[in-house]
C-alpha cells in the first residue's frame, strides 16, 4: 500500500511496456532520438520537416506523429498563416521545459517512456500543455500519467514527497491540475496513520533506505517488526518543501486532527533548516539538510539549494533582496500556521521568531499576534531570548519597548486565566520538581526574576531613560516580587552607568525598590553604597533593624514555646548550639556590621549638631562685639582721660590711709562705741 515505487513504468502510445502504437502502419521506424549539441534529431531516414523550440533546445521533428496526439499542435500549425511558421514552432512557456517536450515527443512517436517519480507531474503538465487528450486517440498522454499519478505516486510516501517537491516550477499548472493538492492530502493521511503499521526510514537521507512501509510480516524479521517508530519520523522529509507546499501539508495534517504538540515540532524542525539561528540546536537539522539536498538535486528536476541564509542588513536597500523577501514570508507563513494552544512551541523559539520578523519588517498584525503568543508562555523566556536588539529608530541597544508589551500580554494571559477557572496554567501544571525545593515559584515571580535580570543587562545602556526603566520595573504588581535583590541590582547598576542624574532622579529611581524586601547581603551592601541617596541608606538600616528586632523576638517565642514541650533544649545556648556554625558567624557578623554602622551615623549626627550649636554661639558674640564696638567709638578719649584721674586719686588715698591708719586701743574704743550704740 505504502511501498515506493523506486521502479519506473515503461510505455509508449498504446499499453504499458509497448513501445508500438495502436496504427502501425502510420509509424515511423526510428530507434530513438539523438542529441546533436543542442539540438536532438530523431533517428529515421525519413527528413524532419518541422522544428519546436522549448527553452533554448531545438527538437527536429516530423508533423505527423505530433499533429495526430497534440491539439496545440493541430492549432498552432493549420490556424497559423505563412509558410515559414508552418515549419518553425517556439513554445517558450511549456510547463516542464525541454525536458518534459522531449518525453512527450517520444510518447508521440511510439518510444517507450519510463515514467518516475520525478518527471510524472512535468510531463503531465506538459501534457495538459500540449492538450494531449483522449478526443485525438485513445490512451493518449494524459490519461496515462493521470493514471500513474492516481495508482502509483499517490500510494507511496517518498513518491508524494518527491512529486510534491517537483511542482514548485509548475506553478500554477500544478495547482490547476490539483497536483499539489492530492499529493498535499496523501502526505498528511500517511504522516497521521498509525505508526506501528509503518517500517520506518528517513526519505531525506542519502543512504539508500526505503520509504515508510506497511510491515509484510511474511519478509520482515521478528526484531524489525518490534522496532519503535518515532511519532516525528516524518518531519525530515516534508522539511525539504517550498513554505506554500508545508503550508498545505501542516493545514491539511491539521484538518485529519494530529496533535498540536507534532504539529509545533514539525514547524520548529522546518524553520531549523530555512532560518538557521530560530532553533537552539540546529548542527544535526543542518546536516540532514544538506545531505538531502545533496540526494534530491542528483533526482532530476527537483532540486534544491537548501535552507536560506539569514541576511543582517545595514541598510533598507539590502532588506528588499530577494532572499530577504523569501524570509520574509517563511516568518509570516509559519506564523500563520503555528497552533493556537498554549506551549505547542517552545517560548525560546517564538522570541527568535519574533527577532527575525522585526528585522525583516513583517507585517504588523502577524507581529502583533506573534507577540500575544510569547506574552501566554512568557514565564519560559531565558535572559538571552529577551536580548533582541533595537531595529528601529529608538536609540537604545535593546527594544526596551517590545519587552514592556510582552509583559503586558503576559499581564493580561494572566488576568485571562484567573478568570477561567477550568484553564490551567503553566505553573499550575508543574507544582512540583523533583528538587529539595519543593513548591516551584508560580508564573509571576519567574517573570519578575527575568525583569530583574533584563532591566540588569540593559541598565548598563547610557541612552536608556529612567521613565522607560522606571516603567518597566513598575509593571508588575508588588506580590510578584518577594525579594527585591535583584532590583537592587539593577538599580545600582542604572546609577554605575548615568553618575550624572540629580538627588531628586536618583530618589525617583529608588522608589521602584522596597526596602523592606532586601536580603542581608544586600541591606550591607547598600548600607555601604555611595550612589544611593542618603534617605535610602537610613530607609535600609532602619528596615533592617526592625528584621532583627522580629527575629529576635520570634526566635525569644520560639524558645519559649519549644522549652514547654522540649525539656531538652532549655535555654539559648543550646539553641545556638544546634544552629549551623556558619548561619551563626553570619549572623553575628551581619549584626555587628550593622550596630556600628549605626553608631557611626549617630555620631555624625551629633557633632553636626554640636558643630551647628558652637557656630551660632560665636555668631551672637560676634554681633555683640560689633555694638560695642559702634557704642564706644565717640566716648574712647574721654573715658581714657577719666580713667587715668580715677587711678591718681585712689593712689593719693591709699597713702594717705596708709600715714593715719589707727592703733589697737583705737580702734577697741571705736568698736566699744558701736555696740553701746546698738544695744540703746
């Protein structure tokens, strides 16, 4: 059912593997044609009589065997006036070229024509061309390759491939002829059978390997029937498909219902090989690639040159290449197609695609929609997947801009399945990991750690503004942030890149990050930080003083309680003592750095105030001293003469006490006299 037909089908104009027509008689005897530089020349003693250009390549044939098999020809030689055209026709725009002329003219001479998979659907194209119908004789071109393609090509997995792949230079003949579509059709009923009814093989490598099989259980071996078959063992060969043609493969394999997670994979294995750089690991996508197109270009016609290169271009003239415009619509194609279930592709792949598709300029509703499918697994991005650079007139190396609206869609995702309560999340899916961790963190919290990290990175940028960073830091909601180091981080990192902003912008900055919410590390680090403003630092000594105050009194309730139901552990020391030596040298240390860096700052404080005190105490003196010094300046030389007689006459009065100064009795009699006087 299944089996590739690896073998060709020989037939001239009448049965399969008869080279003679039905009419004999009218044949000609030939033995075949002949290739004379660029001409071919059939091998008959009979002279041609008309000559066919295709594409370059002259064909020196007769009238007859043509005119009896073609309607074109009928046409374009007895409706034609003039002698010369008669014998000189130019079919230019034939489907399938010199080639496939040249097999149609063997069929119409009676020579046998093997028919593969890879020149079956140009020569029926050609045929159509040629309108080589049943009207002029039975079993003519068309219903013979109609029937080949029907009953062989459609039956075989690597046939449909193969033909598939060879009617991207039959456009639009294929697809008016539903080439395309048949063989669109029987690929996705193949690739969505049931796999342990298929041997499995890759028709992409050059190995010579058979396409996938239903197992004859009479031939194969007991350890080939058991063999597992790969759920993505078709993903190799339709990777090698012109963009439309997956297209129609991954539209029709989702209308047979496969599940969406393959249909992902599949579209991430086919953007490996036609953008390299999408996917992560690619070196064994890439080498398949090449391999295949190596064994496809030395089939035929169908050729390949493999995946396209990704331009990066300096300049809009560059991006208008032609390479450019087929990324461009690959990107847009595979938007398209990408299944609307949440992680059918991975995140990383959806942020590379998201690049690509702004420095291609894809066009603005798929980039929109494409954005709203990163903004619903946003919690799986990666640091590096957020760094896409800036391809627009914005100064700043990073989009800064494109990271704010998916954290908006994220926002709203998030918003969207609160609401629904029967929809599951990510997080919710995966409550558990097989870690000591227990509980993971929910969606929130892994994306406000990833902010973090990404305002980090791209704080180092001088031409970030502080509104755009400010912004950004403030999107989430507060609950989402336990621990507020990594802010920290990046606001110190924001401050080390702009030392020129003012009090009052690196105040604003600090707004964004609680205090309360630093760890121990990061309360001594920025305990120490000349950057932060001086209100931050005491907000963070003062936030951390109020830690110790509450472990200190819980660990005093815990000790309390503990010593009521453990006898064993009775006091502090013990409890100490069970504690870890490192967790308590760190505490003491943290502790003790903390203390003296409050005691430092109270003692600034108090001989500023001291200092304040002693300059407003000299400046009143100072003030004294010039009023006096006003006062005194008309009175100085009258008060100095005053002065001087003051001190001669107390020095004449001294000595003159001095000559009468009184004896003992004297001064008895007066003392006497005083107290008599006192008494009466």
């Amino acid at each position: 059912m299944w089996e590739s037909e690896n073998h060709s089908v020989g037939f001239g104009a009448g049965d399969y593997g008869n080279g003679v027509p039905p009419s004999a008689k009218h044949a000609l005897n030939t033995h075949g044609f002949d290739l004379r530089g660029n001409s071919w020349h059939v091998a008959t003693d009979i002279p041609s009589d008309l000559l066919v250009k295709v594409e370059g390549v002259n064909f020196h044939l007769h009238k007859y065997p043509l005119l009896s098999r073609s309607g074109k020809m009928n046409r374009c030689i007895y409706e034609s006036r003039g002698p010369d055209l008669n014998n000189k026709l130019v079919f230019d725009d034939l489907p399938g070229g010199s080639e496939a002329f040249e097999l149609a003219a063997k069929f119409c001479y009676g020579i046998a024509v093997d028919l593969t998979a890879a020149n079956i659907s140009g020569l029926r194209c050609a045929a159509e061309y040629l309108e080589m119908t049943e009207d002029l004789e039975e079993g003519n071109l068309i219903f013979k390759t109609e029937a080949f393609l029907s009953y062989v090509v459609l039956s075989s997995w690597r046939d449909s491939i193969v033909v598939l792949k060879s009617c991207e230079k039959l456009s639009p003949w294929a697809e008016n002829l539903q080439i395309v579509r048949r063989c669109s059709e029987s690929i996705a009923w193949k690739a969505c059978a049931n796999p342990k009814g298929i041997r499995w093989a890759y028709t992409g490598k050059p190995t010579k390997v058979c396409s996938p099989k239903w197992n004859d259980l009479k031939d194969s071996s007991p350890s080939r029937n058991h063999q597992l078959v790969p759920p993505d063992w078709w993903f190799e060969d339709v990777s090698i498909l012109r963009i439309d043609h997956f297209v129609r493969v991954i539209t029709a394999i989702k209308v047979k219902g496969m599940r969406f997670e393959l249909i992902g994979s599949s579209i991430m294995h086919y953007s490996s090989k036609w953008l390299p750089g999408s996917v992560t690991d690619t070196t064994n996508a890439s080498d398949e690639g090449s391999s295949s197109a190596t064994s496809h270009s030395s089939g035929g016609s169908n050729s390949w040159r493999g995946g396209l290169h990704m331009i990066v271009a300096g300049n809009k003239e560059d991006r208008l290449t032609i390479q450019a415009k087929d990324q461009r619509m690959i990107i847009e194609s595979l938007i398209s197609i990408i299944p609307p279930q949440k992680d059918c592709v991975s995140c990383s792949f959806l942020l590379k695609l998201l690049r690509m598709a702004n420095m291609l300029e894809v066009s603005p509703a798929l980039v929109t929609e494409l954005e709203k499918r990163v903004g619903m697994q946003f919690e799986q991005a990666t640091l590096v997947d957020l760094l896409i650079p800036s391809y627009s007139k914005s100064d700043t190396t990073y989009d800064v801009d494109l990271i704010q609206r998916l954290l908006e869609h994220f926002l709203v995702q998030e918003q969207i399945e609160i609401s629904s309560p029967g929809r599951q999340s990510f997080a919710d899916k995966h409550m558990y990991d097989g870690s000591q961790r227990g509980v993971i963190p929910n969606a929130k919290m892994r994306v406000a750690r990833l902010v973090d990290s990404y305002l980090t990175e791209v704080a180092r940028d001088r031409n970030l503004s502080l509104t755009k960073f400010q912004v950004l830091a403030e999107a989430l909601p507060e609950s989402a942030r336990t621990c507020d180091d990594g802010l920290y981080r990046a606001i110190d990192s924001y401050l080390k890149a702009h030392p020129t902003l003012t009090e009052h912008e690196r105040k604003r900055l600090c707004r964004v990050m609680d205090c309360q919410k630093l760890s121990i590390d990061a309360c001594m680090h920025a305990a120490q930080n000349e950057r932060l403003p001086l209100r931050v630092v005491v907000q963070v000594l003062f936030s951390e003083q109020v830690k110790i105050s509450n472990a200190v009194s819980n660990s005093s309730l815990k000790e309390a309680s503990d010593s009521q139901f453990q006898p064993s552990v009775t006091n502090r020391k013990t409890l100490l003592e069970a504690t870890p030596q490192s967790f308590q040298e760190g505490w003491a240390a943290a502790k003790k750095d903390i203390n003296t860096l409050k005691f430092e700052l109270e003692t600034v404080k108090n001989k500023y105030v001291e200092l304040q005190t002693e300059m407003e105490r000299l400046q009143r003196q100072f003030e004294k001293v010039n009023n006096r010094q006003k006062q005194s300046s008309g009175w100085s030389s009258g008060w100095k003469k005053l002065s001087k007689l003051t001190t001669k006459m107390s020095t004449l009065e001294t000595t003159e006490n001095e000559s009468h100064h009184p004896t003992i009795e004297e001064h008895t009699k007066i003392v006497h006299r005083r107290w008599r006087n006192s008494i009466s």
